[in-house]
C-alpha cells in the first residue's frame, strides 16, 4: 500500500526523470511535481509546496523564510550532495528534518576531474583546435602517470579520487581541516599544509564545499605559488578560485592548464573559456545518468531516512 503523505518535488531536472518519477509514485500516491518546468525561488516555491509534509530540493534555496511560510513541512530531502542552500539553523529552529546522503555521485566527479587530468597534461584542447583549424601538429604533452597531484578536500570525492590517482602511480598530498591518518597511511598519501601542496603539485584538484573558510581559497598570492607548467582542476564550487588572476596566468603562460566544471557566475567570463589551455563544462561532473539516479534514489530515501540537522 502506498503512503499518502503529500509530497512535493521543487526540483526541475528530478520531475522530469521517468524512473525516479515512477519509483517515487510507487511509493508515494500523494506527489506534486514541478511539471512546469520553472526554477521555483521565493514565493512560488512556498505556492508550490504550500500544504506538504515532504519536499525533495535540488538547487532550491531553503531558508527562514520559507520555512516560516511553511508550517506543515516536516522534512526536506536532498536531490544531490551539495548543502550550501540549506540554512541548516533554520531548519533545526523549526524542527524540519533532512534527507541527505553524501558521496552518491562521488565516482562521476572523480571521473571528469579525471578527463580534465588527462585532457590538459595531453594538450588535447589545444590539438583539437590545431585539427579543426587544418593544422596537423604532433604535441607532444605529458604523462599523469607518476606526477604528484594535490587533492584539496579529502571527503567523499577527494578521497576516492586518491585511491584511483594511487593505481597511476601518482604521488598524492592532500590537504584538509580533518585527518584522516589511517586512510592516508593505507594509500601512502602524504597530509600537507595549503600552501605546501600547491609549491609541490604538478596538478592541484579541489574538492571543498564553498563556505566562509573557503571562498576565494586559492587567491591570486596563492595561485602564484603554483609551479611553471602546473594544471588546476576545480570539479567542487565555484568561487573557491580567483578566476581573474587564474585567466590572466594561462594568459602569460604561467600555468599549463586549467579545467574547471564550476564557476564564480554562472554562466562563466567567455574570455576564460575561450582559452586554449583552459577547458571547461557546464557544472556536469555530478550528472552522469548513473549519479543522477543513485542521487534520486538517495532522496527518495531521504523522505522516510532523514534526521534534525546539525546547526554549523
């Protein structure tokens, strides 16, 4: 027998899922999907939730606010791993509980962080447009195989991301405000401070959420730490980076390389983008289809398995 619970789902891109639609009715009986298609923020999205005692959230900002206007909501469950549009404090104060498992959609970002990796030691940007302007020119490039690579953020993402980096041979540093002591001694990963990894890394790879300690983490003093012919890969959030002065060092050839998924404004400055040795995608690294369904899944999950969250 399915519940009758009225449950609305905010998110765009879940509502138009076929299977997670139909997992969920399976389920659920009681389901208001955002069929219009619309992204629902201030007023519409208490419309649109309005009378529910369950909601799943993809980008949709939860906030004092809306939890004020919505005195029926019992629990919102998170479609996707990211919580920087949860205000946390607000939904301790009004006792509305959170759905949310981290890591789902660890292995997609590990695997574009990887193509960027890849991508940009082999200057295959710069011999795709070599080719396409009618120039055949054998570059020559670098191996990742056996290079030092500094993970930024050794959660979920960065710490799977080191046991494949490890199967290269690569020598990895990593840095976090945790320790993780048994897992680096396991995988012969080496703990070290900021400024230290980014000296030492030949490719530099972030994988941080975006809160105060981390905004703008990687400045331009920062940035000009970095060796000649190092790669920045940012798969995590945009405005950890400075994009300015990271553009105006691809510009002068100070770094190789950089790929980035995620940006400061999105959509990013053209200027960036359009440079030879920088390749970027449109905030993709957790949308392979099989992330996107582990991420449905989890909050289907989170609607029954969920619990007050913590206020930092």
């Amino acid at each position: 027998m399915r519940d009758d619970t009225p449950i609305a789902v905010a998110s765009r891109s879940f509502s138009r899922h076929p299977v997670l639609r139909e997992e969920l009715q399976r389920a659920y009986s009681n389901v208001r999907f955002n069929d219009e298609g619309v992204a629902l923020r201030g007023e519409a999205l208490v419309a649109f939730a309005r009378g529910r005692r369950k909601l799943i959230t993809a980008l949709e900002r939860v906030d004092e606010d809306l939890l004020s206007a919505l005195p029926d909501l019992e629990v919102v469950s998170k479609y996707g791993v990211g919580t920087d549009t949860l205000d946390t404090g607000a939904m301790l104060r009004h006792g509305v509980r959170l759905g949310w498992t981290g890591g789902v959609n660890k292995r997609s970002v590990t695997e574009l962080a990887f193509a960027f990796m890849i991508a940009l030691l082999r200057e295959v940007p710069q011999a795709v447009c070599d080719l396409r302007g009618g120039t055949w020119r054998n570059r020559q490039g670098r191996q990742l195989s056996d290079r030092v690579v500094g993970i930024v953020g050794c959660g979920h993402i960065g710490k799977d991301l080191a046991v494949v980096l490890r199967t290269f041979g690569c020598m990895v540093l990593a840095n976090d405000i945790l320790d993780f002591p048994e897992f680096y001694a396991a995988h012969q990963i080496e703990p070290v401070g900021l400024e230290e990894l980014l000296r030492r890394s030949d490719v530099t790879t972030l994988h941080v959420p975006l809160d105060d300690s981390t905004r703008d983490m990687l400045s331009a003093e920062r940035l000009a730490l970095m060796p000649a012919g190092a790669i920045l890969i940012n798969t995590a959030r945009g405005g950890l980076v400075d994009e300015a002065a990271l553009k105006a060092m691809l510009i002068d050839g100070r770094l190789a390389g950089a790929g980035f998924d995620v940006f400061a404004v999105e959509p990013p400055d053209l200027e960036l983008v359009r440079l030879p040795t920088f390749l970027g995608t449109p905030h993709i690294g957790g949308s392979s289809e099989e992330a996107v369904l582990a991420m449905g899944r989890a909050a289907i999950r989170g609607l029954d398995e969920n619990e007050l969250p913590s206020a930092d």
